[in-house]
C-alpha cells in the first residue's frame, strides 16, 4: 500500500448562497438569503488566528422579523451589492416595500443592522419588525474550527444603553453589544446569551418605518458597548454615506459595467477577507480567508498574500499595502518561505516553498514601482528578506544545474521532481528586483544566468514537439504535468524570453506554444465544458487561478477569460478555487479571498496593458 502524503482539496457539500461583508477589524462572512448573521468575527493576535461568535445552529447572531397586521411574513429577499461590497436585500411583500442591509462601516469595529418597510399602499397598516439573535459558541480558526471551552456571560449596560455578551471568564476574549436605534427599545425579556429589539407602528400611506440596531464588537464588554454607543451617535446614514464614499474611490473601473461590478466585488473581498487588523493588539496581519468556509482559513501564506493578494490590496489603497507589506513581512520573517504560519509569524505547516520566498520580493517591486515610494528600501524588513532570499537560494541550489529546489509545489502538495520551470523563472524575477532596487550587477547577473538555465534545463522532446516539462528531477529527467496556481502559462509573464538571441528564441517560444496546446489538448487535468479550464491533482476541476493566469497573459484559446470572469458563477459572484465545468459553481475552496484578488488584478492588468512582471501596473489615481 502507497503511504498518502498529498493533503487534497475536499469538496464542498453545502452550497449555498451567502453575502459576506465585513472591514479591517469585522467580519461577517455568513449573512443567509433569509437575513440572517450566523457569526461575527475578528483576529485576535494572542489566539494567533479568527476568533467567531457563532450562532446556535439554525439561528443567527442577528435575525430580522416582520409582522404585518399581526402575522408573521417571511419575504423572498432579492440580493445586490450597494458599492459593490455593502448586502442590500429588498422584497415586496403584502403590499408593503421592504429594505434590509449589513453594514460593517469603515474603519469602526462593529457593524450596523437595519431594516426597513414603506407602505406605498392606499390604506394603513400595522407592522412590527424585530432584530433578535443568539451566541451559541465561541471558536478559532486556524485551518479549521476549533471551539472554544467558554462560558458565555451577559449583562445590560445602563451606561451606553447596550446589552452585552460575552465569552470567557478568567481571560475575557471576546465581546458582541447591541444598542437599539431610534425609537426602538430591548423586549422585556431577552433571551439567554441573547438580544431582541422591536419598533412598531401604524404606517399610513406614502410613510416608512426603520429598525436600527448598532453592533460593537471588542475583547471585552466595555470596549464592545462603548462601541455600540459611538455607533448609534454617529447614525445610519452618516455610516453609510462615509463608508460608500471610501468604497467608491477605489479607482479600479474599466468602463464595463458588468466587469466593474464582478472585479470590484472580488477587490473589496479580497480587500476586507484577506487581511486584517487584530482586535487585540491593532497589528496588521495577512490571511488566505478570514471565512470559516474556506477549507484552512484564518492563515498566512506567503504566495497567497504577496502574489494574488497584495496587488489587489496596492489598487484598493496604496497607503494601506504599505502597512501591510511591512507588517506582514515583519511577522513572517525567516518563516516566509514556510508552506503555512499563523498569522503572527510562526509557522503553522512547515516545508519550504520555492516560489513562497520569491514572492514577497515581487510585492516589493510592485509597491516602489507603482508608488514611487522608495522609502520602504531602507526598512529592516526588505534589507532581511534580501538576506534570506540569497541565504535560501544558496541551500537550495543544485551546483550542477544552477537550478533552485522546492520541497513542496505551488498547491503545497510533496514534490516528486523538485525542480519546477515557473518556480526558478519567478526566482530569477526576485534576482533581477533586488539588482534593479539595490543596484547590484552580481544579482542581474545570476538572474540572467538562471534564465538561461531554465531555457536549457525544461524544455524537453516528447511526442514529437518540443514542450516545456513542468518540473525535472535531478537527473534530467521531466515531468508532464501542470500547477495553475503557478502555471506554465505565466513563463511569458515571468520575462523567460528576456535577452534571447533568434535560435534559443524561436526554440523557446514554439516550445511555449505546444505548451500552451497541450494544456487543453492533452493536459489530464483540463476540464472543458462551458465553464472550462486547469485544475490539478489537488483540485480536479476548472480553477480560478488558471482563469487568472488566461486573463494576466491575453491568451484567449479558451475563449476570452474576462468574459468567463463575468460570466462563471463562482461563490456567488466571488472566487473559489476551483469550480464544476458544467455549472460554473464552486466545487473546491469556497470563500477564497487571496484568489479574489488575484482575480481582481490581473483584470485590472489586462485593462491597463500590463503584460509582463515589470511593465507599468498603474493604479489609476488610488489612494
């Protein structure tokens, strides 16, 4: 019997349609069509990972009812996104318009919950609407769910009016507070580890009634109420108006409607979903998903964060990816090339991962280059991770080929030949920055020398054509195979032709383009359908990072890969891993917010021209 050593991707049995939202501190990543939060989490820096109020199962944190004339309705809610982030729901129900939005508002750390009804009818009507809710367990994602052996206390807060739940005892850890807007008031009786507040009225016609509730989330109960309060003084529409208009600026628009609206969604998830500020502490930190329904969340990876996440992150807000790069960076450390660490920095999965310490040189040359910034060259934090890019590079190099090793492939899976195309191509892309921002010849130089090893080490005869071979083992020998996550499409990208003369040219090139026919023609695992593409052994269907990798280098043999951005379903519009070529639905890692944004910015990347890994990535007036 073959010991198993890959950890494969399981697929997802309980598909359905959520609408997360959240910010830098809040996150609700499971708002149902029904209305309801079934958690509410942060990043907590001591528990080195999220940390979620759950709801009781089959119940939500918070829960909207509606009353009309006495009777319970439960409206079939129709979803949009306001701003391309903020869950809007409206319904036409009983004659009356119903609204109802999640607001978790810039920079604040809590959320806003609001329901409203408008009576455009000819005759009154009575209506009575209720936020309620209930924390069933409390638990930390690291990888997985793990819960949390903590009694949960409550308490009314006459002082800010709230009422206040909260988990732990000796070490307090995390709190949630309600406080009820105008002219609503706490029900008389409250539920156990629970709240519930109503509003009721007679509504004539052409009148609307509201029910506002303001959430404040903290690592213990004053900081939680006396956030609910600061909410409810700032009021609804301030909180909406300032947070829209943050959302708004984002410049990233490329004048297609239907694009703007799936590349912006994906931005902002991305934006809100894979990174963080930590509620205990304020540091900032990177994450592959905060979502509990992505399959190892609450996690760093160095290729998720610097390679899909962070030039999402620079469009978004460029002042923001400078925090980022150096907190995170900072956190990592030595670690950096580490298959999975915490989110402080420790590692979590050990195995190195040749493109993991390649990558975050990259996200450095990005930032300089986009910004003009250079200010971040002569941080701690670069002069160290140039450091350890040549300290790996040197235990990790075969003498004999110039080629760099890996212990695990680009989907974190063992390799059986450790010596992949893409992963040296993006190594010599790491050399070539560092002799670009340090003018240093010696690094331009062992760039240009492991190109040319690439060229001569991976492209092999077989069938006969000349194709570029995935990976070789120490004697030579290919292997036929692909990795999307860091697929073979992205060698033009990587600049692998640079400073060829014809003959190697022309040989390197063609080989590219069998390459490229073999990836549908004979790649085992290309899925064609009407929502085609790569997966791999580690997922085995169509994935989001061979969309990306089609959309970042033009190549339309699949049909136009923006269009199939647009057009495949996804998560609910949001990227997951891999997806079901007959349906479009997510099939593999749901909730994926590192892939989000790589999706958002290579199509921000084919609208401006960006082509190759040093052309200009501009950001179109960001912040």
């Amino acid at each position: 019997m073959t010991e198993q050593l890959t950890t494969f991707a399981p697929v997802v049995d309980d598909i359905e349609s959520l609408h997360p939202t959240g910010n830098l501190l809040v996150s609700l990543p499971e708002i149902d069509d029904a209305g309801r939060c079934r958690s509410i989490s942060v990043v907590s820096e001591a528990e080195r990972g999220v940390v979620a109020a759950i709801a009781p199962a089959g119940g939500g944190l918070l829960v909207p009812e509606l009353r009309v004339d006495g009777e319970p309705l439960a409206p079939e809610w129709g979803w949009q996104r306001v701003s391309d982030w903020i869950p809007t729901a409206s319904a036409d129900v009983s004659g009356l318009a119903l609204r109802l939005d999640y607001l978790a508002p810039d920079g604040e750390q809590g959320l806003l919950a609001r329901i409203a009804v408008t009576n455009p009818g000819a005759a009154p009507r009575k209506v009575e609407l209720r936020w309620s809710g209930q924390w069933g367990s409390t638990v930390v994602q690291h990888f997985r769910a793990k819960e949390l052996a903590l009694g949960l206390r409550e308490r009314d807060d006459t002082w800010t009016g709230a009422r206040v739940v909260y988990a732990g005892e000796d070490r307090l850890l995390l709190a949630v507070s309600w406080r009820p807007g105008p002219g609503a008031a706490f029900d008389p009786v409250q539920p156990d580890h629970g709240w519930s507040v109503a509003r009721d009225g007679v509504l004539d016609p052409g009148e609307r009634l509201e029910l506002e509730v303001y959430v404040g989330v903290a690592g213990e109960p004053d900081g939680a109420s006396a956030t609910a309060l600061h909410l409810r003084r700032r009021g609804a529409d301030a909180l909406h108006t300032a947070t829209r208009a943050h959302l708004d600026a984002a410049p990233a628009r490329t004048g297609d409607a239907a694009l703007d609206a799936r590349l912006r969604s994906n931005l902002f998830f991305s934006h809100f979903f894979a990174q963080a500020d930590t509620v205990d502490t304020g540091r900032t930190v990177g994450l592959t998903s905060r979502s509990p329904r992505y399959y190892v969340s609450g996690a760093f990876w160095s290729r998720d964060a610097y390679w899909w996440s962070f030039p999402a992150l620079l469009l978004a807000d460029a002042t923001r990816a400078r925090r980022f790069l150096l907190s995170t960076l900072a956190a990592a450390g030595e670690h950096v090339a580490h298959h999975a660490l915490y989110v402080t920095g420790t590692r979590l999965y050990p195995g190195f991962e040749l493109d993991q310490l390649a990558a975050p040189v990259l996200a450095v040359w990005r930032y300089v280059d986009a910004t003009g910034d250079r200010s971040v060259l002569t941080a701690p934090e670069w002069h160290a991770l140039v450091a350890l890019l040549d300290r790996e590079l040197r235990e990790w190099t075969d003498s004999r080929t110039g080629l760099a090793g890996t212990f695990l492939l680009p989907t974190d899976d063992p390799v059986t030949h450790p010596f992949t195309a893409t992963g040296n191509a993006l190594v010599a892309v790491a050399l070539d920055i560092v002799g670009r921002l340090q003018q240093s010849p010696p690094h331009t130089a062992r760039a240009r020398a492991l190109r040319a090893a690439v060229r001569r080490a991976f492209v092999h005869e077989i069938d006969g054509e000349r194709r570029w071979a995935w990976a070789i083992d120490a004697a030579g020998e290919p292997e036929w195979r692909d990795e999307p996550p860091l697929g073979l499409r992205l060698l033009p990208y990587l600049g692998i032709l640079d400073g060829v003369d014809d003959p190697e040219r022309a040989d390197a090139a063609s080989a590219l383009a069998a390459t490229s026919r073999w990836l549908i023609g004979g790649y085992p695992h290309h899925y064609p359908g009407p929502f085609p593409g790569a997966g791999a052994p580690h997922f085995a269907s169509p994935s989001s990072f061979d969309l990306g990798n089609r959309i970042l280098t033009g190549v339309d043999d699949l049909g136009d890969p923006l269009a199939a951005f647009v057009e495949t379903p996804m998560d609910g519009g949001l990227a997951c891993e891999s997806w079901d070529p007959q349906t479009g639905v997510v099939v593999t890692g749901a909730a994926m917010a590192s892939v989000a944004g790589y999706l958002a910015w290579t199509s921000w990347a084919a609208h401006v021209g960006h082509r190759r890994w040093d052309d200009p990535f501009p950001l179109g007036g960001a912040r």
